[in-house]
C-alpha cells in the first residue's frame, strides 16, 4: 500500500499581536500573480468555506463632462524678493564675533 501525499493541508499559526495566519503554497501563488504584501479579501462563504480574491481599488466617481466658464483674465504669480542674510560659516566664527562684542 502506497501512501497518500496530500499537499494543500495547511496549519493554523497564532502571531504574537493575536492575528492568525496561514501558509499558502508558492505554487498556487505563482500560478495567481500574486505578490508579496499584495492587498486581498476575504470573504467567508457558508459555514466552513473561506474565499480570498485579489482586491480592487474602488472607481473613482467621474465628473460630468461640461462646459468650462472661463473668464478672460489670466491668473499671474509674483515671486517674493528676499533679502540674503550672511551666517556665520563655522561655529568658531560665530563665538568670536560674540566673545569680540562682549569684550568692547
């Protein structure tokens, strides 16, 4: 008598924050694009069957296509002109320049 290899029994593991995880094959992975840290859902069907699927991003609303009401003025920007200030390029240079006021 031969024995039976089943491959796709799977053990419950408890983390350490409470969560419970499962192991999946890399085969059965491989064989649905997914990758690593790729978002799923889980969904629970009846009362012992689990059914996890690739998660969608929700469409976003469009908006309705219409006319633009412009206006013949356009919008101009203006640059802020500001004033260099020297820094001292050191600490020492900064420490002097106070030691020299302290001192007259």
């Amino acid at each position: 008598m031969t024995k039976k290899v089943i491959q796709n029994v799977r053990k419950l593991q408890k983390q350490a924050n409470g969560s419970t995880t499962i192991a999946l094959p890399t085969t059965l992975l491989k064989n649905l694009r997914w990758r690593d840290k790729q978002k799923v859902v889980v969904k629970m069907r009846g009362t012992s069957t689990i059914l996890i699927e690739d998660w969608v991003p929700p469409k976003k609303k469009s908006k309705p296509a219409g006319k633009k009401v412009t206006t013949g003025k356009k919008k101009t920007t203006k640059k802020k002109v500001t004033k260099k200030t020297t820094k001292p390029t050191s600490k020492k240079a900064g420490k002097t320049k106070a030691k020299n006021k302290k001192k007259k």
